[in-house]
C-alpha cells in the first residue's frame, strides 16, 4: 500500500515536469516561420479547407487557447501530420520509435561488461598505471566525433573486413543484433568514460567508509569486503546518471542512425528537419523528452526498491 | 600547488592549435577553397600531405584553415551559456525561496530533452547557421553551468565571511560579486573547459548534418560529411578532420581535467 502511494506521489509529481516539455514543444511550434497548415494542405487547397484545419488546430485562437488545443490534441495523442508523407505523425515514430529502443538498449547491454571492468580495475589500483590509462582513455573518449568514429568503423569493420552491415536494420532480431552492432559501438565510446568516471568515484567513496575497516578487522579479505559489501553500495548513485546517459544516448542515435542509415527516430528527425516537416520535428522532440521522464521515473521507483531509506 | 602534467600537456596542444589558426596563411600549402580538376582524390603524398577532396581541394589546407573555425565556435559558443547559467545559479543559491524554485523547475523541464536533440529542433525552427547553433546553445546550454553555481552558493551563502560582510552592512550584489563568485568559480571553469570541447563536436555534428556551418567553408563536420560518400575509396577526406578535431578536443579536455585535480574537484 505504501509503495503503491509512493508509485502515485512520483507520477503526480511528473506532471509539472510534463506540461513544462510540452510548453518547450508547442514554443518550437509557435517559433516556426511561415503558415505550416498552408504547407501541409499544399498550395491548391481552397480557403474553406484552410479554414477548417486552422480551426481544428485552433491556430485562430488567442496563443493560451492555442495551447490548451495543443494539448488536448497531444492527450488524444493527435500530435498533427507529417507534410511529407500525409500521415500522422504518430503513426511515423511508431514505426520509428522501436529501433531506437531496439539500439538505446543494444547499446546499454554492451556497454555494462567494460564499465564495470574498467572503474573496478581503475579504482581498485588508484592512481596505478591502469587507473591513469583508463582517465587518459576517457577523456579521448569526450572528445572523439561520434559521426567520424561511425563513419571509420564502417569502413573499417564493414568494407574493409566485411563483418557488419554498414546500414538498416534487417528484418529478424539475428539481423537486427547485427545491423546494429557497429551503430551501438560507435555510440558506446561516448557513454563508457562517463560511467566509468562515476562508478570509480562512487567505489572510491565507499572504500573509504568505515564498514570497509570493520569487514578487513573482523578478518573478511580485501576481494571479499569489495564484492560483498563495497561494490553493491557503488551501484545506486551510477543507476542515478543511468537517465542521463539514455537522453545521451538519444541524443547520439540522432547521428549515429543517420551514418548508419538505420531507420530510427533520429533519422526520421534529422529527415524532417532538413525536408521542413515541423510537426514530425515537433512530435519526435517530444517522444525525445517523454522517453527520458518515463527513464527517470523507473529509476528512482528502482533507487527505493534497493534501499527503502530514499522513499519519504 | 602543483600543475598537473595532464593540464600542461593540454594546455600546450590548445596553445599549438591557437598558433595553427593565426598562422593558417602561413602554414597552408593551398588555397583551402581552389578546385583543381587536374588533382581529384589524390592520396596524401609531397604535393598534397592530407590528399585533395573530390574537387581536387587540398585537405591539408582545409584541417589548418579549420582550426580558425573550431575554436571560434568552441570558444564563443560557452560565453553565454556559461553568463546566463552562472547568473541564474547564484542568484538562485543565494536568495533561495522563489527565485531558487522558479530556477528549479525550470531546470526540471530542461532535464529531460536530449541536449543534442533541443539544439537540434531550435536550429530547425530558426534555421541552419552558426549564429543560430549559439542562439540554441544560449538556450539550452546554461542548465549545466546553472546547477554547478547553485550548489557552490547554496554552500557559501551560509559562510562565516559571507555572513560578516552581511553584518558589516554590505549589499547582496557586491557580496555575491566579491565573495560568491570568486569563490564558487573553479567548478565551473573546469565545467567549461569539458563544455568547449562539446560545443566543438556538437557544431562539427551540425555541419555534418548540413545544419550549422554550410559548404563550401573548412569547417572539419563539413569535410567530414563532404568525404562520406568515398570513405571507401578516399579515406583521407573525412580522416583528417576527424583527427584534427579530436586532437584539438583532447586538449580541452585535458585541461578541464588537469584543473579538477589541482583544485581537488575530483579525485
């Protein structure tokens, strides 16, 4: 009962947080230049028509009327209509909206067997050899373009030596898995030094904790005390960043997906963008941004299930 | 206290790459923009060290006029981020009650867009241009540096000296100015040295993308994309910026990092 209240109190509180991304949304719209409904409807229709769609997205309307129609329209998930292809723009991200998926969660499923290799390794040997490598490492790592590095890799592990793909998706999860390997390794080198660099912080900080003392005093060794005690303690404050390393990794889809002509939602947005398909653009930023609060939100349901002292 | 190698070793490759933007004119061996028929997708070698582009133009040319480029938006692309989201920080850590939960939440609503994509929807709305890149970087871009000052002020608006000058009857602006800030700048200074080389590689993705800088200009996201159709046959086109641009990026990050560890942010 009392998780379920908890479960309650979290979402109720990611309403404000809601409404404010759909105000940043409907802003983009309002910033557009130009008539979008003369572009969707084309040059041919007559002003009757116009009108009737003005009025179904109530662009006649004072701007705060304007806004509640948008967001009514967005709650019937009504989020307008692709000027490219004359279809809505739901139905375009949910065709586009599973690869993504498909590659954030690639991508996250290779990237934890190194992360936690390497803080391990680094914080387990402070300032060691390895530990310098492996800071070296990452900050190459924040600096090398995800875009080039995509592009090397196909050439390389793709023309050169035949291995990958070099784009799409295919058309079963064996080929999916193999159509996406190069696009998830390209994105992984952006995201690993940032983890890494937390999870031996958050190690080191448990290290030093006192519990460590009492475990090597009452005759625990060193490998035992770090598996049993120090490492399950640095988990929660990486599972913390772990939203903010999905809205990176949303982020990089957008380049990546374009290299490697995956056909996700960062293409389709890039796609749109460059063909000044505002709605798609509009209606992408925001599955973008809805995508992360559900993230968050799973996370911090998950930070009080490990340790019950964060709920109120 | 000590100066960190990695600083030093940072410090000195963005010092070079400054030198290599003064000196383009004299460092490069072509016009970057002259087509040359007569020497398309030549393989680096004496006459053209980086090789030609599929117009004949000299890529080597091209990564050295670059660098004008990269730091220009690397460098000017962190000022207004960094004022407006140091500003709304202190102000928000500092006097706290309203102003601090107005901050808040709109730095709640900023969280859960992907940076990359906001920058990219803005620059769709006003169209592609580097002007446009650091309108969308203003917008955006202030939310990292606003958390960082909040935190440091939250902390320094209770200090014994902060609280003497109080007493002493000095005003809010000239503490905040005189205590507050100087005292709440190493994190963010570090903050910014990783943020430059961000700003760097997200304009290069513009460019790449065929919304920030346009063609024909020597902008290394540019080339890059300019290259992509013969990555398998011709390499050296996207190769090199690519280089280069990592090479320039590691210097800021290194000095971001040497920073942090002589001001004893990180361990």
């Amino acid at each position: 009962m009392k998780t379920l209240r908890y479960i309650l109190l979290r979402l109720l509180q990611a309403v404000p947080v809601l409404l404010g991304v759909s105000i940043v949304t409907f802003a983009l719209m309002v910033a557009t230049p130009g008539d979008p409904i003369r572009l969707l409807v084309g040059d041919r229709a007559t002003p009757e028509t116009i009108a009737l769609i003005r009025d179904r997205y109530g662009l006649d309307d004072p701007i705060l009327a304007q806004y509640v129609t948008y967001l009514r329209n967005l709650l019937q998930g009504d989020l307008g209509a692709s000027l490219r292809y004359r279809v809505p723009v739901s139905q375009l991200i949910a065709q586009h909206y599973p690869v993504t998926l498909f590659l954030v969660i690639y991508t996250i499923v290779l990237t934890l067997p190194p992360v936690i290799a390497l803080s391990v390794w680094s914080a387990r040997r402070q300032s060691g050899v390895a530990d310098q490598v492996i800071r070296l490492l990452g900050v190459v790592g924040l600096a090398v373009p995800v875009f080039w590095l995509a592009l090397l890799f196909a050439r390389f592990f793709g023309v050169t030596l035949g291995w990958f793909p070099v784009s799409g998706f295919g058309n079963s999860f064996g080929e999916h898995l193999l159509h996406l390997f190069l696009p998830a390794l390209s994105t992984m080198i952006w995201v690993v030094p940032i983890l890494v660099r937390n999870l031996r912080s958050a190690l080191l900080d448990e290290m030093n904790r006192d519990y460590v003392l009492t475990g090597l005093s009452k005759g625990l060794g060193e490998r035992q005390v770090f598996r049993t005690h120090v490492f399950p303690n640095s988990i929660l404050p990486t599972l913390n960043l772990f939203a903010v390393i999905v809205a990176y990794l949303l982020g990089g889809s957008v380049i990546v997906e374009t290299v490697y002509a995956v056909p996700g939602m960062g293409k389709l947005m890039v796609e749109s963008i460059l063909a000044r398909d505002y709605f798609v653009v509009q209606g992408a930023t925001l599955v973008f941004a809805l995508t992360t609060i559900l993230v968050m939100l799973a996370v911090d349901l998950l930070s009080t299930a490990i340790d019950p002292r964060l709920s109120p | 206290m000590r100066v960190s190698p990695m600083f030093l070793t940072g410090f000195s490759l963005v010092l070079v790459w400054g030198l290599i933007a003064l000196a383009a004119p004299l460092l490069a061996t072509h016009d970057p923009y002259a087509i040359d028929f007569e020497a398309i997708l030549q393989a680096p070698g004496p006459a053209h060290w980086f090789g030609t582009d599929n117009v004949g133009r000299d890529t080597y040319s091209r990564v050295v006029f670059g660098a004008r480029l990269a730091l220009y938006i690397g460098l000017l692309g962190v000022i207004a981020p960094m004022l407006i989201g140091m500003t709304i920080g202190l102000l928000a850590g500092y006097f706290g009650g309203w102003v601090d939960t107005l901050a808040m939440r709109l730095l709640d609503i900023t969280v859960p867009f992907p940076f990359f994509v906001l920058v990219l929807a803005i620059v769709a709305v006003l169209g592609p241009g580097i002007e446009n890149y650091f309108i969308a970087l203003a917008l955006v871009g202030w939310v990292g540096y606003a958390r960082l000052a909040r935190a440091e002020a939250v902390v320094l608006r209770q200090a014994e000296f902060v609280l003497a000058a109080r007493t002493m009857g000095f005003s809010h602006g000239y503490i905040l100015l005189r205590h507050v800030l100087p005292n709440a700048l190493s994190p963010i200074v570090v903050y910014m040295m990783t943020d430059v080389t961000l700003v760097i590689l997200f304009g290069a993705a513009l460019g790449f993308l065929g919304m920030g800088v346009s063609p024909p200009a020597a902008e290394w996201g540019v080339m890059i994309a300019e290259g992509q159709s013969y990555i398998a046959t011709a390499w050296w086109i996207s190769f090199f910026p690519g280089l280069a641009m990592v090479a320039l990026g590691v210097g800021f990050a290194l000095i971001g990092d040497g920073l942090a560890r002589m001001l004893r942010i990180e361990r």
